[in-house]
C-alpha cells in the first residue's frame, strides 16, 4: 500500500493510514481505522459510504476540525509537503478557509445568523489576504456574482434568513472559494435541498472546479450524486477505504461485495417494479471495539472463516484493462477514462506508470465479485412476488380540496380582515385512491405534500374541498365517528425517533392506540403487540425497550408497527425513508411492500425521491405550489410525463449512472413563495413552454394521451409521450 | 425597525393603562377608603363624609378614574400623608438616586458576568468552571439582606475598608462623587445578578459553541478567540437580553433591602418608610413607577432582541 516513490510527486493531497479516535465519556470510538487515498491537483474524488462510516471524519481531519474529543492517532495527511495531522494550530488556520476550503452539509445552521452575508463572504480574505474591508467586500461581491446569487451587491448586506436555502449553499461554496483554495472539501453538500437545487448547485460546484481548477473531495451518502460529478471514488465502511477505482470503473463493476450490494439496493437498480429491492442484512458494526477480519462480514452472505479471522488489505486488481471489458456492457476500458487528472493537470496524461497506478482499482475483498457475472442479480435471492390484490373500491376521494393558512398571525387583528394574507398550502388538489393502492404523492419542499397527508388524516380541516373517505364526508362526522375513523388511517413520520415519547417503553408506544380505542383486554392487547412486532420484523422482546435503544431502521419499523397497531386500511407515509441509508431504505420499502400485501393496506406515500416513489407507487401524484400538476398511473407519468414540471424534475433527478446522457433540461430557478403564487398556470415561471395564455388561464386538468392520466397543462407533452 | 419601536410602544403604553387601572383599583380597596387611613379609627362619619366629598371620593368610580387618570398625566400622583410633599416631587428626587443604584449594579453584573459565562464555557469541564459554578450557586443563593451584613461585616467593620452607610448627599452628583459609598450596596445588589446572569451566559455560549456555524467559522482559519467576538458572542447575548429585561424589576424591589439596609436616600427607601407610616399615596406612586420598570424593563428586552438579531426584526 505505500507509494513506493515516497514523494508527493503530482499528488496534491495524500492520506495514508489514517487512524481517528473521538474520546467520549465512557468509550473511544475508533471513527477511522485506516483510511487511505490521494489526490491530483485539479482531481474530483467522491468519497461514500452509509452514516458512520467516517467519511464526515475523514473531510474534517484534512483541516483539523475534529469533533471535541476526537484526535488524530496514525497515519499521515500529506498536503502540498505539510503533514496536516501532526501540523500545530497555525498551521491548520493558514490553510483553513485560504488553501483549502469547505462546505458543509445544512446551509441554514452553517451560517452564522446574525452576521450579514458580504460579513461572512469576506471574512477569509481579513484573514489570509490581508485586504482591507473595502476591498474584500468588493471581492466578495463578485465571488457571489460568479455563484450565481442574483443582484450580489443588495444580498451583501442581507442575513442568511432572508435568503432560500439554495442561495444559503451559493453562499457557502462563495465563502468556501473566496480565496481560490486548491481543494474544495464538499460534505454532503446538497442532502439538505430540493432537487432542482440539487441539480443547480453540483452544477455550480462543476463549474468552479474547471473555471478555478482546484480539485474537489465531495463526501456523500448518494451513488447519484457522484455518479457524473467525480473521477475517482472512495468507499468508506466501518473507518476504512474497502475499494476505490475510477466512477466508471467501480459503477460498471464494483468488486467489493459492500459496494456490490450498496448499488444493488438502490431503487433506481431494481430490476423490476414488482420485485422486492436487494438489502444489506444487519447493521453496521460498533465502532467502539475494533472487531477482527474484515468488517463487512457479519453481513455479507460470501463470507467465509478467513473473513472472519483476518483482515482483507486493500490491494490493487493486478490486471486492470480487461476487467471492465469482459463485462459486457457499454463500459469503457478504464484507462484512459479513468485517468484521475482533470484538465488543470496534463503533466502525465495518460502516463502508464503514474496515472495507471493511482486510477486502478483496489479494493479490500477475499471473495471479490466476478465481473464475469452479473454482479446484482447475485447478491440475496429475491423472494417471488405474490400478485398484488387490488380491489377497484375507491378508498380515499379528495374533492377540490384546499388548506389555507393566515400569513400573519396577529392576536389584536380583526378576524376577515387580514383574510387576504393567506397562503394556500394546497390550492384545489382533487384524487382518488383504490383499496390496497400506493398513491405516491411526488413533489419539492414547500408543495404542499404534506399538508395534505395532514388533511387526509384528518388533523387538518380543510378550508374548502371536501375529503371522503369510505365514502363518507370526514368534515361531516362527529367526534365519536371521527374517533372511529382514526382507527381506519394511520400516519407514519419521517422522523421515527421525534414522533414517539423518549420515555415511553415501545410496549408502551405500541398499546396506546388500542387502549385509546378500546380494544382488547390487557392480553389480548399483548398478543397484538407482540404480533405486530412479528410482522415488522423486530424481537419481542423490544416492548421492554425504550426508543433510543434502536436504529435508525428498527425506529423506522417501530413507527410502521404503530401505524399498523389499529390494522387501518390507509397508511399515509410521509417521507419514511428520507432519514435512512441506502440499505436500509430497501429493507423499510419492502417491508412496506409486503405488509401491503399480506393486510391489503393503501398508502399515500409522500416522497421527494423520484426513484422510490416510482418503486413503490402503482398511480403518482405530482404536486407543484399546492397544485397537483399530474396524476397517472406510475409508469405512464414517469416514462411518459405530460407536465413539463415532471419532465424537469425527471431530468433533473441524478442517476446513480456515470454513463447516464447528460439531463435534457434540468429544471432552472426556484420555487415560488405559495404566498404570492404566479397567475395562472403556477408553474409558469420555470416552465420552458410557458406563453402568454398560461400567466391569464389557469389550466384545467385533462386526459389528452390516455385515459386515467390527468394532467393540468395548456402545452402537455403529448407528442414527447410517444403518440 | 421604526415601525417595530412605534409597535412595541404602544403595546408598551396599553401595559401601562392596565397598570394604572390597578393601582386605582388598589387605592379604593384600602379598609375603610383613604379617608379612614388618614383621619384614623376614631374619627367621626361627619368628618369621613367631609374628607370624601373634599377629595371626590364620593363621586362613582369610572369619573373618579378619568379624573384621576387625568391628574396622572399632568403628572399629579396626590400628596403625602405624612412627608408634606407632593408624591410626584418625592419620587423625582428619590428616582434617580435608585437608577444610579440599580444601574450600576447591572452594569458591574454585565461587565463581570459575560467574561465568567465565556470563561467558564471555554474551561468547561475544568477546575475553573467547577469553582466558579459553585460561587455562582452561593452567591444566587444568599438572601440579599445577608449578604449585606456579612459585607458590612468584613469590608466595614472588620476591614475598615468601605464605610457602612451609602453616601447621603441631595444630588445624584454627590452621590456619585462618593464612591467608596457606593461599593457596599451596589456590589450587594450585584453579586446575585452576577450568579444569574454567568450561569446563563455559560450555558449560552456552550449552546453557541456547538453550532455548525462556528465549525464553518473555524474552516475559514479564524481563530478560537475571534471566533468567539466575532460570531458566538452576539449570539450568545439574545438569550441574556430576556434575562436582564426580567431583572429590571426585580432589581427595583431589591433596592428596598439593600437601601433600608444602606440607608441609601432612594426610592426603596422611601417606599420602605412610607409603608411604616402606612403613607398610601407614596405606596402607589412607587407602585406605578416600578410597574413602568416592569414595563420599560420588556420594551428594552424588545429592543436589544431587535438590535441584537436580525431575524425578529425582519419578521416584526
């Protein structure tokens, strides 16, 4: 694993071995346990892995940031000839912020809120440049021309909240940049936006990297962020690097089984709709002992006594050219594609020795995959899918319905006075959903999605509209009707771990529904309980168990047990899956899935996530301002969308495919306020087909390509969906 | 920000009605009405009826209470029973010399407070915090007419170091002018607010210390300690801000004590001594005036929170 030239060379970063320890105050979390990888000026390198993993720990140890409590206790972090993990503070300071900047993950809380943006902007410049205030803030100004934030001298003078989430990240990355860094440490720098923002901002930081060739570290728990964005990547599991190759090469043909099975859970690799997604057994290991052999065992079904004993070093594929070849697909050799130096470099373009070296493939595996075979279909043997039964029964039928809320809330305000100030969460919003049914409910922060599973549960009234359900009016029922027909719809949180009382046993958690209800005497309430644990997979021995003791998956399971608790036959779900990893995603979704079956439950599931949504879903609802743009059964809206809305974000979404053809026309701009919604058509000022009809008519829904799919457009797409 | 001044004004001035609706109130609750408090047990109901139709007692409350609102605003409060002086000329002498008190006080709290809070917040964990944590506990928990013995005690008797009465002169000029006085009942004033207010100025910074944006701060190469001036110090003043317009009134009523206890000419003292000679009408002034401090304390708090963080003020 050592270099044997032993000199930074062309190298501009180079870790090796790097061991951390975060000291807490009962235990030592070894955070990194040998963690390896290097750099070339100019280079984008992608750094995954699931939470935990330690690739948050690796990003802040380059600058020495760690945690308090967390040091440095091995291995080297060779920066332009300077030792980052041994350097004194001074050191670290002169490179923070001057030759190596960073962006954080959540805009919002990584900016200081009382301080204003030109402030923040050029505070690097005082520091490392020795500018004057003047001259920096003009500096600054520019630096927020060149990220995109429009009309940059006003927004100087403005705080952080006065700006959306999108322009706070514009601004991190400007603050990030301001004194032209070499490297650009990126930590999950678009998990906190929307989509589109998400687009706009890789984009962004895509084209800095080559106006400004520096090279860029972009941490990330998304395949598809990475995907088209980086050369080389780095797979994190347990505090080590387990494989690291050119994206091509380690998206066409992982060879670490972790790797192999992270992509095999991804949704967007699911082979088929119908079939269960792929999952990673069990959990991560503690990183509070150092277990032994190689850290992926205990969960990885190839493994052997050997795995379990000792540990796989990470070595490299000793012929790297037809590895990629053999494979079959369109994947290019890994040479020259893979050659890991950007257009800044070019010292040693394609050069054998060096390039050919550092590009290859190496991974920590004693069972590696056969690229020979198809590695996905390999990993766990799908169970076969019972047919879905789907009655044509109309469950859920939403009529016209809107939610208003008051802008300002003013105590000594005249009720009707201010009603002008309201905004509609969600404006006019008509659908059905069957028996036994997903309706996924598709959409950007702020339209309205969640608002109505609100409405839908019955939590919310609606301002107008009517909401019925088993054909009955919920305004209409009456407090004990109302009590019953809770029983009947059921909600389950993103946030499995804020909805549920810390300091309630899941027992607890579990009966007080049926109890609320009234059903069941003591044992027979305990005989459900333990049978609803069955059914998500969780021991029963849990009731005893308080919810800070589980996972971010089993917590998630537990809130799908507590949904289920009064066998309703509605669940909405509103964004289950946004908090956990890839791996457990999949085992959540099926489980949703095949409880689905088993109870024939419908779902209104809300989601952000295009790729989940579209797994899961049998008809998809597409929401923009309170509106539902499109609704249609799931395949037809999304391999044949009619709103140009939906064909942005499908452009727009990024595809865990380094191969994938650049986006048609990712979506530009952002959201409207629904406080001030555009006339007409709300969509109107993003949309590339708007004219003048769309800002004086709203237009109303219709079937223009096939029955069942509605759409609400004057120019739908009827001759892009294939007529 | 004018139109948020303008707005908490005049929430501050309909505050300050109710206040004077209940002082009112209070006035005609006395047993047996002023004229009893005044002309004493023994006097005859001729004589009640004569003092009630003399001072319009006798008239129905909603006039009585314009017509007193109305001598309020001309800044009429009555006369003293006993002192022969109009309450309005009372407490303006006596008022000034209780903000020179109280002023000081919080301004030595504030000067000596937010150093401790950061101090003990960078040492957390540390023998530093521990001490200084446990004196704060101490001194929040020793009553203030305690504390003042045990000062006088050591610093005056023992120490001959600062004289036991605080200086008696007619002007807040003398006052001033006479500081060794003033040691003894502003620091006894103070050592409370001090405990209060580190051990929230602590916390605070703590709190700030553990934001994202101080990490972002750090990978800019700023240092630790204008890290903390620059970006954790302002932001760890709004929660102090709430504290100290709570303690405005607070600090008035501990003038009471610590002024008897001082002999300190002020309005604590005035109230203190109007309350032996059951002087009603000074009573209430005082009343009035510490029901605008209570008032004017959370105006301030309002405006140190706009000034401090621009989030309130865009959404006022």
């Amino acid at each position: 694993m050592t270099d044997p030239t032993a000199s930074t060379g062309s190298l501009l970063l180079r870790v090796d071995d790097l061991h951390v320890e975060i000291a807490g105050r009962d235990r030592t979390v070894h955070a990194l346990d040998g963690v390896s990888l290097d750099l070339a000026p100019g280079e984008a390198l992608g750094i995954v892995g699931e939470s935990g993993c330690g690739k948050t720990m690796t990003a802040l140890s380059v600058l020495g940031l760690l945690p308090g409590g967390g040091r440095i206790t091995g291995g080297s972090i060779d920066f332009g000839g300077t030792d980052l993990a041994t350097a004194v503070e001074p050191v670290l300071r002169g490179v923070r912020g001057n030759s190596i900047g960073m962006v954080f993950q959540d805009p919002l809380t990584s900016l200081n809120p009382t301080m204003t943006i030109g402030a923040q902007v050029a505070e690097p410049l005082l520091l490392h440049k020795g500018l004057g205030k003047a001259e920096a803030w003009q500096r600054a100004e520019e630096m927020l021309r060149l990220v995109g934030l429009p009309t940059p001298g006003e927004r100087l003078k403005n705080y952080p909240h006065q700006l959306s989430g999108g322009m706070r990240q514009r601004v991190a990355i400007a603050m990030a940049l301001i004194c032209e860094p070499q490297l650009l440490i990126a930590d999950e720098p678009t998990t906190a936006l929307d989509v589109t923002t998400q687009a706009q901002i890789l984009e962004l930081i895509d084209d800095l990297r080559s106006r400004l060739g520096m090279a860029l570290i972009l941490v990330t728990h998304d395949l598809g962020v990475i995907a088209r964005r980086v050369d080389r990547v780095a797979v994190m599991y347990a505090g080590k690097t387990v494989e690291r190759a050119g994206v091509r090469t380690l998206f066409a043909a992982p060879r670490h089984r972790y790797t192999q099975a992270l992509f095999a859970a991804l949704p967007e690799r699911a082979a088929d709709e119908s079939q269960p997604l792929a999952t990673i057994p069990g959990l991560p290991p503690s990183l509070v002992t150092r277990p032994a052999g190689c850290r992926f065992a205990p969960r990885c079904g190839f493994a052997t006594g050997e795995c379990r004993e000792t540990e796989p070093a990470l070595s490299e594929v000793v012929p790297p050219l037809p590895a990629a070849s053999r494979n079959g697909d369109s994947a290019p050799a890994p040479g020259p594609r893979t050659a890991p130096h950007g257009p800044a470099t070019g010292d040693t373009p394609e050069g054998r020795a060096g390039a050919a070296r550092r590009g290859a493939h190496a991974f920590a595996c004693f069972h590696p995959v056969d690229p020979a075979v198809d590695p996905i279909a390999e990993v766990v043997p799908a169970a076969p899918a019972a047919p879905p039964s789907r009655a044509d029964e109309t469950l859920l039928a939403l009529t016209d319905v809107t939610k208003d809320y008051p802008l300002h809330s003013n105590p000594f305000a005249l009720r009707g006075r201010s009603a002008a100030a309201v905004v509609s969460a969600v404006a006019g919003v008509s659908l059905t959903v069957r028996r036994g049914e997903t309706f996924g409910i598709v959409g950007e922060s702020g339209c309205g999605k969640s608002t109505l599973g609100r409405l839908v549960v019955g939590m919310e009234e609606p301002t107008r509209g009517t909401v019925r359900f088993a054909d009955r009016d919920i305004a209409a029922l009456d407090r004990r009707a109302l009590r019953a027909h809770r029983r009947e719809v059921q909600l389950m949180f993103q946030d499995s771990y804020a909805s549920m009382d810390p300091r309630m046993r899941v027992g607890a958690i579990l009966r007080e529904p049926l109890v609320i209800q009234g059903i069941g005497d003591r044992a027979g309430q305990n005989a459900r309980i333990a049978g609803l644990l069955d059914d998500v997979g969780l021991p029963r021995g849990a009731v005893d168990r308080y919810p800070h003791e589980f996972s971010g998956g089993q917590r998630q399971r537990l809130g799908l047990a507590r949904a289920l608790a009064l066998s309703p036959s509605l669940v909405v779900a509103d964004e289950p899956v946004s908090a956990l990893d890839v791996s457990v995603q999949a085992q959540i979704l099926n489980l949703m899935r095949d409880l689905q079956r088993e109870k024939g439950l419908a779902y209104l599931f809300i989601s952000h996530d295009l790729a989940v949504v579209r797994h899961l879903a049998d008809t998809v609802g597409v929401m923009y301002l309170g509106k539902l743009v499109e609704t249609g059964p799931a395949a037809s809206v999304f391999d044949a969308p009619l709103h140009p809305y939906t064909r942005g974000l499908l452009d727009t979404a990024e595809q865990p495919d380094p191969a994938a053809e650049a986006a048609g026309a990712p979506l530009g701009g952002e959201t409207p306020s629904a406080a001030h919604p555009p006339s007409g058509c709300r969509f109107r000022t993003r949309c590339p087909a708007a004219q003048e009809i769309c800002a004086r008519i709203e237009p109303a829904p219709a079937e223009p390509a096939a029955p069942g799919h509605r759409v609400a457009c004057h120019f739908p797409l009827v001759a892009a969906a294939g007529r | 920000m004018i139109r948020f001044l303008i707005k908490r004004t005049a929430q501050a001035a309909v505050v300050l009605l109710l206040v004077s609706v209940i002082v009112f109130v209070l006035l005609h609750q006395l047993p047996g009405g002023p004229a009893r408090a005044i002309l004493g047990p023994k006097a005859t109901p001729q004589a009640v009826e004569h003092f009630n139709h003399q001072q319009g007692y006798d008239r129905s409350l909603p006039l009585q209470y314009v017509q007193y609102l109305g001598r309020l605003l001309t800044g009429d409060l009555g006369e003293s029973y006993k002192l022969n002086q109009t309450v309005s000329s009372l407490l303006s002498d006596r008022l000034p010399k209780t903000l020179v008190l109280t002023g000081l006080a919080i301004a030595l709290a504030a000067v000596l407070a937010i150093p401790l809070g950061i101090l003990q917040a960078v040492r957390r964990g540390r023998a530093a915090d521990y001490l200084l944590t446990g004196l704060a506990f101490l001194a929040y928990a020793t009553p203030v007419f305690f504390l003042g013995l045990v000062l006088i005690l050591v610093f005056s008797q023992r120490l001959q170091l600062f004289p036991a009465e605080a200086p008696q002169a007619d002007t807040v000029g003398g006052i001033l002018g006479d500081l060794p006085g003033l040691v003894l009942p502003v620091v006894t004033m103070a050592l409370g607010v001090i405990a209060a207010f580190s051990r929230y100025m602590r916390s605070a910074v703590l709190d700030n210390l553990g934001e994202e944006y101080v990490r972002t701060a750090r990978a800019k190469g700023q240092s630790s300690a204008r890290i903390m001036a620059r970006h954790v110090l302002r932001n760890a003043l709004i929660p102090l801000a709430t504290l100290l317009g709570l303690y405005l009134p607070t600090l008035f009523s501990g003038a009471l004590v610590v002024e008897s206890m001082f002999n300190y000419p002020g309005m604590g003292l005035l109230f203190w001594n109007a309350a032996q000679g059951s002087d009603f009408p000074v009573l209430l002034g005082v009343t009035l005036v510490v029901g605008v401090a209570t008032v004017i304390g959370s105006l301030i708090t309002d405006i140190a929170y706009a000034v401090l963080d621009p989030r309130i003020r865009s959404v006022s």
